[in-house]
C-alpha cells in the first residue's frame, strides 16, 4: 500500500517551534517533489512549501517564508518541514504530497496532522 503519513504536530505557543516530518511507506520518495500544505478551519487548503526531488529546489509561501525550512533525506525517505516563530495564524492541518515536480499535481495525500499555535 502506498502511503504517506506526517507526524511532528501538536499544541505550542506563539513564538515557538515544531518539526514536521512526511514519511513514505510502499513507495520511494527519491524521484518526486514534496509539498507541504495546510487547511485552517473555514478556508482552502493552501500550499506553504515544495522541495525538488532532488532537493536542489525549494519554495515557500510568503506568509512563511523566513520562519519554515523544507528539507529531505532520501535515505529516511522523510521531508521535513521544520517551523519557527509561529503564529496563530498557522494552526491548521497540515498535509504532505508526493508529485513529479513541484508545479505539478499532487498523487499522493497523506492523512494530516493537527498544528495548533495558542497561548
């Protein structure tokens, strides 16, 4: 069965850190692109950040940019997402997904894990 799983979430206060990790069971993450999205209560699941297969590429939103680094180690077959200074405004559920490139459409989902910033 082919699947991802995150983990790495959980309940921290404004200012603080979490890292997020997107693992692969069934299937090697070596030759795709990894995105890692969030969806808040009440609004569209956004993309926040894409890492190249290779790892040569990266991007970011700009409501994160400068506080999230992507990152992968192949031999894990694990991307990570790790997140500083956080806000309130990123509580969300935060997904990964697996494509061929990072502008392309996502194959695999996976099941998502709750980040909730709150004093």
């Amino acid at each position: 069965q082919l699947q991802l799983v995150e983990s790495g979430g959980g309940l921290t206060q404004p200012g603080g850190s979490l890292r997020l990790s997107c693992s692969a069971s069934g299937f090697t993450l070596d030759y795709y692109g990894i995105g890692w999205f969030r969806q808040a209560p009440g609004k569209e699941r956004e993309e926040i950040s894409c890492i190249s297969s290779s790892g040569d590429t990266t991007n970011y939103a700009d409501s994160v940019k400068g506080r999230f680094t992507i990152s992968r180690d192949n031999a894990k077959n694990t991307v990570y997402l790790q997140m500083n200074s956080l806000k309130p405004e990123d509580t969300a559920v935060y997904y990964c997904g697996a494509r061929y490139y990072c502008s392309g459409p996502v194959g695999y989902w996976g099941q998502g894990t709750q980040v909730t910033v709150s004093s």
